[in-house]
C-alpha cells in the first residue's frame, strides 16, 4: 500500500521531521512519502496562511491520483483542503485532526486539543463541530508557540506543551490530549510520561486510520458531497 | 462610503450583472465596486473551485486595504475566505450566506437555501452551522442548476427556483427563502410574487449589512480569532 | 422611510434619551419617531415588568400600523412582544437584542451580554436559543445595574460595564460586546476605546437592520408562524 | 394542600370543563380551584392572543398568593407567564406543556405534540427548547382544530387528534403523545384505545406534577433567575 | 396503588435506610415494598458495579410484574436497566435521576449533580444527554465520598455536599440542587436550610412521579422503543 | 499483537462466521481470538437481552487481561459494556458501533445505520449521542431481520439490507452505509457493489481501529471516566 503524506506548508525540514517519524510506525508493507508543495506559506499560523496553502495541497492531491497512491493524509491540523481533496480523489484522504479526535475518543471521555496560539481557537472550535464531536471536546488549549517554534525549540515547546496540558487535564477535566499541529509529531511519549494521559501525535493517528481504511478496501463516497468536480479551465 | 463587493470567480458577465443590481440598492453617499480576481476558477460549482478561488478573493482584499475601502462583501453564497479576509481587513467583511441568513431570521421563523446543486448541500450545512444558527434552517433544496445557467437562462433557473422553493415551503415548512448563488441576483422579486414568501438576494442583503455597520462605524474585532496575521514571504 | 422605536417601558427619559442618539445614525430620508406606551411598568427589570409591558408595546404596533409605518423597532433587550408583533405586522418588526446579535457575530466570532442584573441570565441565554446562536455566544455578564441607573448615573453604569466587560473578554474570550439594555445608549464608543473590542449599541443595530429590510422591500412572511391573528373581543 | 390552576383564556366553559376533570385526578387531601382572569382574550390562538393574556394571568397569581395556595397551574399548553409567574410565587408553579413534556418522557423515547393550528409549530418548539429536551420531541401535528372547537364540537376534534396522532405515530415515530390544548382535556382515554399508545391529558399531567412537588415541601428557587421582583408603580 | 422500589446493590442497610424515609412522603393509599437483588454489587461506585448489578435488577423487575405492582422505581442514580426494565413492564417505571432532573427543571432555571466521586462525571453527562436536558444542567459537582460513606458517616457525607453544593451555586449558578445518589437519602431539607436552594432527594422525587403516572392510568409505551422481548432461553 | 474479539452473545455460529472473515483483515502480525461468553443470551435483539449479557462480556475482558491481550473488540453494534470495559482495562478496548462511525465520517458526509430492527431505532441513536456525532448520523434504516436471520438466511437479510440501504441513501441523503450487527459480516462487499456507496463491515472496522492505537502504543485514560474500579466482593 502507497500512502502520499502531504505537508501543507513549505517548510522542508518539517516535512523531513515527519518522514522521520512516521516511518517507525508504518505497517509492514506501507510505502509512505512525505512531500510538501512547490510553493505557498512557509508555515500555517493564521487562518490567511491556510487559505494561501489550499492551491499547493490540492495540486499534490492531485498530483498524487496520478500516481496512484492509494490513500492520502493532509498533515496540518487545520485539515486544509480536506473535503475538496476527498472530491478530487476516489482513494480515502485523512486530515490529521480528524484523525486524533477520533482516537482520542476511543481511549478517554473528553478530549483536549493543545494548539499553537490563542488565535486559533475559533478555527480548533470549526474544526470539532464539523466533524460533530463537540460534546466530547473539553477545551482548545493554546501554548503559545509558533509552528516555526516546533522545528527550532523543541525543549520550548515541549515544556509549553506540558504547562498546556496540565491546566486542560486540571481545569477542563481532559482525559485525553490532541498534539494540535503537524509540527509537533513526536512530542506525544514525553508527554505521555509527564502528565499520565494519553497524547495523541495526529500525523501517526492519521496514518493509522488510512492504514485501515485502505486495508479493507473502502473508497471515498463519490454520490453527493464529494462528487468529482467537472474539470474546467481555470 | 466606499463598499469593495468582490465576486469570487472570474466570470465578467456575472459580475457586471452584479453591479448593475446593487446599484439600486446603495444608500445615498455609498459609492460601490464590484470587481472579481484575475485569475481562479471561471465559476465555483464544487469545493475545490472555491478553494481555488481563495488566493484571488484574498488578493482583491489586500489590495482593497491598501485603496482604503470601507468595507468588503465576498459575493459567492459559499462566503469564501470569509474569516482569512476578516484576519486581513479592520474594516468590516460580510459574506452573502450570512447576511442573508440573518436577514431571513428577522422576517420568518424558519428559512431554506434554494441552492445550485445538490451535491452542495453539506457545504450550506457546514455554513449554517458555522453562523451557528441550526435551528432556523429548515432545509437545503437544491435547483439543480449549475453556476453558469445563472447567467445564461435565466428562465429556465427561475422555473427551478419556484419549483425548489414551493417544495421548501410546503414539505420543510419554510417561512423565508435565501436565494443560494450570488448569480441568481435580482430574482427575488419574481419569486415573491410567484411563492407568497419573503425572498432574500443574498448580494443585496449583504450590502445593507455592510452598509449598516460602517454607518455606525463598527470594525472588525482584532483580539484572538481575526488578529492581524504575521506577514511572511509566500 | 418612516420607522417607529418603541421603548416598551413608559420612563420618558428613555424615551428621550433614545431619540437624540438614533437621529445621528439615522440614513438620508429615513424618518424616526420614538415612543413609549401610555402605561405599564416604568422599567423593566424582572420578567414580570416584562410580561406587564407587552399590551402596551402591542398597542403602539398596532396603531403603528394604522399610521402606516415601514417598519418598528422593540426597543428593550428582552425583545418583548417580537414575535407577536411579527403575527400582527405585514411591515418587519425588528428586536434589538437580535440585531445586536447578528451584528456582533459579522464583526467576531464569541460575542459576550452585558446585562443589567445577574437574575437576567437566564433571560439572556432564552434569548440566545430562539435566535439559534448558542454557540457564538461566549457568555452574559451582568453589570450591576437596574435599568433606571443608566439614565441616571451614567459614569458609575460605564464604569461597571468597563468591568463586566473585561471579564468577558479575559475570562470568556468574548471578541465582541452587546450592550444588553436600551438603556445604555450611546456608551459604545467609550467602552470601545477602553477596552478595544467592538461594542454594539443595540438600538443602533436594530435601526440599521430594519433599514436595510425596507430598502430592499422585505416584508414580514406571513405564511406560517406570523400568520395574521384573526381579530376577536377581547 | 390547595392548588390554583389558571385558565388563561376568558372562556369560563373551559374553565368549567377542566374543573370538572381534574376533580377526578385530584390525591386525596388536593383541594382545587380552578379560575380564569377577568379580563383578556377569550381564547388563545396566537402569540398576539398568548401576549394579551398575560397580565391576568399574573393578576390571578398575585390574588393566589394572597389567599396562600401551595402551587399553581397555568393551564394553556403555550406556558403563559410561566417564568414571571415563578419570579412572583415562592410556591411551585407549573405549566402544563411542561409537565406533559416530562411526563411523555417517562413513559416512552419520543413524543410528539398534537396541536391546535399549524401556525403554532414555532411556538411549540420554542417551548421544547425551552425545557430543553428536543431530541425527544418527534413533531408538532397540527390538528387544525381552533380552541374553541375543542368546546364546541368534541367528535370533530376528536378524529382530527386521531387523524394527527396516526400521522405522528407512523411518519415521526412518536411512541406518546402529549395533548397540546388544555381545551383537549379528557379525550385522552379514547385517543388510547384508538391509537395503542399513551396519551397525555397536559392539565392532569401538570396537576400530578404539582401534587408532587408540593408533598416533597418543595419551594421555587429564589436565588438567581426567579428572584422576587422589586414591586413598583406601574 | 403498589410500588416496588428497587436498591440495585445488595446492601441492605440502604435497602432499609430508603425504606424509612420514602414512607413519610407516600401518597394516601400508596403502598410501598423497597427491596435489592438477592446477588450483585455491595455497592455501585462504577460503571463496572453498575454492568453487574442490572441482571439483579431486571429479575426485580421480572417478580414485581409477576407480583401485579403496578409501578417500579430503580434507586440508584445512574438508573441502571432503565430502559430495559421499560422493555419488560407494561406497568411504568421511573429512575431517580430522571424523576430528580424533571423535579428540578420546574423549581430553577439550571440545576447541578452533586454526585458521589469525580469519576462519575462522564456517567452523569450521558444520563443527562439521555434525558435530553443538557441545557438546563449547570454542572455536575463531585463531593468526594463513596456510596457507603452516605451509610457510614452521615456528618461527613453532609458537610461535604455542602461544600460541593456551595460551588455548584456560585461558580456554575446552580438554582437548584439534585442529590446524585440514592444514599444520600433524607439530606435534602438540611442543605436546603444551609444552602437556600431547593435540593432534590431523587427517591422521593420518583416516587412522586410514578404515583403521578400511576394515578393517571398511563402505561409504558409497547410501539416502538419499549416493545416486549421476545422470550428466549438464555 | 494479541486482540481478543468478544461477542457478546453465546451463538457459537456466530463467533465463528466472525473469526473466519476478520482472518483475512488482520494486518501482518495480528493475532485474534474470537470468543463468546460462557452464558448469556444466545442473541441480542432487544436491550433487555444485552444488559443480561454485560456480565459475560466483562469476564471476558477480566479473563484478557490476565492473558494479557494488546486490545479487546466488543463485536455487537450495541456496545454493550464498553465504557465499563474501559474501567477495567488499561489496554484499549474498541466497540465496533463507535468504530464504524468514525470510519464512516472519513469516507463522506453522512451516514446511515442499516439496523436489525425497527425496536432499536432509539438505541442507536442513544449511541450516535455517546459518541457525540449526531449531526454527521443521516438516519437509522431497519432492515427488519432478527440477528439470528443474519447467520441462517443470509440472502433475505442481503436483500433486506439493500432496500434500507437505498431509502437510507434516497430519502435521508446518506453518503455511507453502516452495517448495524456484527451478524452482518462480511456483507459490505456485495452490498457496495449494488447501492454504489461505501458500506462499513463495523468488526472490521473496529479490527483496524484497535489495531491502530495498538501499534502507536495508545493506552486507555486511567485518570477520571476510565479510573480502575475498586475490587469488591459481589
């Protein structure tokens, strides 16, 4: 099975630091590439940098239906592009937040996500209602920390993290954490150590779920939402 | 009063059919441009031409800041790039959808989109949702027209229009009809005629929202979710 | 264009107070009168003066629409009566705690209440549920104050608002605030610069909301929830 | 223990048909009054009607008060008055559409109303909202049936709720319905043995409610929402 | 009239401590038989006690039906076979948390679960979402004692609903109290003096309302949800 | 990795037809047990029938856990016992309802539950609930077979399931096919070839659910809903 991870921003060595992770947890006989677009933001810090980054994911969908990947994963935890891409392409595609919320409510009652900035939690709040599970989110905790913040300071980062989730495991009852950006991949065992809850890494839970999806064969729904697009000159 | 109303997709026709409506409805003093990007999708029938569109709309509002416009309206019924341009822009900016689902709130109890395509009814859903206003939606019923038919039968797009919102209103229950599509501009007093009910324009709804909030000199909120995003090479 | 305010409570100065703000946000050609019924509770800080006020507010619709208004304003944040207005009125009727609502949900994305008393809570939050947006409300935070304070201690009443509101913006990440009293005309710009967020006054809302209905023709729909009562000795 | 039940309406035959049925419902040791206000409507047929009756509702609660009743019963299934009635009486006051609501809950997952008009859909599940419980509320069937039929010609309103109820049962999969006039009072038992289902009589579910409450000792709650009203000249 | 209560655990002192005080508030002509499964949990401080003690309680159910009762309530407040005892018995049955939360909906705006320990908070959210109420509920307050505490130490158990009754009051603006356990038996009137809030015995509560529903001849619903088990050997 | 595959029920048929499909989805590695409880009901149509198979299915779990299994399915789309499950096993327990769900979601907008039973309409929604994702839940279609249909008569219960499926898919706009019995198994293939949608084989899903969070070393939250249970004597 060939899985095509897509890296929404620019930033290669964040790219690189996912294909280093993710390929521990593949399973035997899943060829995985990370790749990221040609061009667009470097990183995804405002719902603005989102929107300039959909261009470049839904070409490397596209791209990637060419060559016949059989399942894709969108690894910005805004899920950028995400319903348009399952119109585009008859293989499942994965957002990666998608992903941990789901996971997360098979392992506690209520989840928390730890995200990025304090800016985001509208667009961490749109997210949850569109997949439907905001009865079983406790809170969208920020740690102050900038995505770039993940590649450079990762001590930083992490000691954020924790401080984030121990208020949500403290004040908003969370059984659960959601690691809230791509950038944070592989942060998810110290974590685990430090604060005794499951921490959900979201690209590895995105890859665990287009695992299963594909193994069993299941497709995108291609009746009503997700209908092929009629190509046009654009 | 400068009111910036950008027309997401690059169809000509539609946007000047745009302009020769809204004229009519501008209070005294406000001076309007409707405009469209110079390059995207010709029409946006699907979610990945509205992601297409994004990086178009969004540059229509930098430079609409930079002209100093007062206020902006996105004039697709998808409200594409709605909250990135609120992000952008300290001036006030509407999409139709909402507006003309608030407009609908105050004249019924219930209302319903008479949208294009029924493959975009989880689309409307995500939006209603995203305003928050679930409970007075009574349905999504499509006329099962594409974007363009707007602009080149319009006969035929009105005929399917009453058909769908006859069925709105008796099977559903609807009060007040939100016209789904900014190219079903100006078709709303027929269809009052014709159906008995308030029929919402959506583009005309938006302007005198727009209109309404610069006259009492109201702007964007700037402290968590629409911050001004970081500039960054892209 | 000729609008008709009600103050549902028969304190004059209100009444007054009310006048003189509207008249400097009023459109070129829209005519305004602001009145208050003949009796009923002076002011209305329980559920129960409300209660006792809605004779009057329905008296002063229907001579309204003998006068052949284009359109009324409800001029009390519990929109008392709104809804049976809409069932006696062809022409829109419009509360001013849903146009403050809608207002701030275009200009942010939570919005806080600030109410007069904390008994109101409830009140508020009904409120909040029949115009659907729960989820946009972030929360209601009383003031303090009973309603005849505003007209006569101005200073001490912008003073606790400044304080609720600080609250709501640190405490419940509100991004926008509605003043939730007819009373508190007119402070907007002052709490707007202390604490910079935008502040809706909500009779100013109201006004430009029900503008923007007559201008483009709307009518209340009368097919179903707003149907005309059938006349009967009471 | 002595218990008011108010007829909001002015026509004293319904007051006099829910007098002579309750008797029968009524615990051993429940003495009962049953009355209407002086003035007002004379039946309730729309939210203009349910407004103006209002006033004598809360006049009959203030007399009750004064004459020292243990709890009191707004019996018109729209809930006149219902929260200011509790602001005034620190005695239970119950509605009838209230307690019929959880009564049907207790004895099936889903209930539909069986209402007057069709124009009262919204304000039923205004009422549902209310209380809070619209995931077990099937639908409101209207039976086209005014309040004054249900005194005036009982078959005919009889074999509409039949006609209504089959509806409910079959399309909306209600498994109890609640009767949503008190005008309908005892054609419960026939609608039982035609439709196979529990049906509830509002004023007897309400009078069993209010028993209860009242042999427990039990007092509305005083502390926020239905403080006791500061009293003024009005 | 005869009503079996039914102690889900297998500890005769709360069999017999309930026992004590329901009879105080029985209705004239209501007799009552409290009883516990012969096997099962001591004492139910788990979702894992709970799985176990239902095979006990629907035998209960089972010999009350054979017994001709002509109504049954589970004193426990997870209501704990709830909705199959309903399956088996035409006869109606009510749980304690049901019957507490419709109690106290009619004496405040928003109640609070005072519950037994912190680990039942996600147990107490899904009995509320069943009953379809999560708007009226404001929180639920753990006191931090065990079920056979409320056996044990009285003193302790009271003061430490006080304490969690006192928060629950003015963090989350709880009017009304409902006390989460059927051990907590016969502290209602002592909280109600120290808190000033009605508190809610959920036994008492119950029995109020199945005497209610008994007295009006009504049954379980048998169409749909309820419908009779077919036998089996099992 | 070790999973232990519980069906609840004692038909041993059953246990194997899910043991002989599963096989062939178990990723390289995979080792599955597929059991029944010693006694029990022999199947599950009603909820009477699983609250009396709890007690076998959570001996199946004790028993795991001293075999030191990886992660247990509980294979009945009603879940029965899940969260008590959870409570006692630190290693992750996957019901096969809540699974197919998720999956579902990842593969179009809105699905559809094929249910054995008309009776079971309310369960299952009870479940979408518990799993917080109502808004994604189109409907529940019963196909009107019996479990025990599903092992003797698999052509009828073919057939029955492709009609629910195609008014789930025409009435109700669903976009994905749950299958609602574990009986169902191996039924997806055939079923997605005739209605053209995605179908969910719910064991299968949860296999590579579990597999998923096994192999990322995801463990069960221990801290608040999921605490272990005291030992006690029962």
């Amino acid at each position: 099975m060939r899985i095509k991870i897509i890296n929404p921003n620019t930033c290669k060595e964040m790219t690189e630091s996912i294909a280093k992770v993710v390929v521990n947890y593949a399973a035997p006989g899943t060829e995985i590439v990370v790749t990221n677009p040609k061009s667009g933001p470097f990183t995804i810090d405002s719902l603005y940098d989102e929107a300039l980054s959909l261009k470049g994911v839904l070409e490397e969908i596209k791209s990637g239906i060419a060559d016949k990947y059989d399942g894709f994963i969108i690894a910005c935890f805004n899920d950028p592009g995400l319903f348009a891409a399952r119109e585009l392409s008859i293989a499942p595609v994965v957002g990666i937040a998608e992903a941990s919320f789901f996971a997360a409510c098979m392992l506690g009652y209520r989840f928390s996500i730890l995200s990025n900035l304090n800016s985001e939690e509208a667009a961490m709040w749109e997210l949850v209602k569109r997949y439907g599970i905001e009865s079983r989110c406790a809170s969208v905790r920020p740690a102050g920390v900038e995505v770039l913040d993940c590649e450079n300071d990762r001590t930083a980062v992490k000691n954020a993290l924790i401080q984030a989730g121990r208020l949500a495991i403290k004040k908003d009852r969370a059984e659960v954490l959601c690691l809230g950006c791509a950038g944070m991949v592989n942060l998810d065992k110290d974590l685990e150590i430090e604060l005794g809850v499951p921490v959900i890494d979201p690209v590895v839970a995105a890859l665990k779920a287009i695992e299963g999806l594909i193994s069993c064969g299941k497709k995108t729904s291609k009746i009503l939402s997700f209908r092929l697009p009629k190509s046009k000159d654009s």
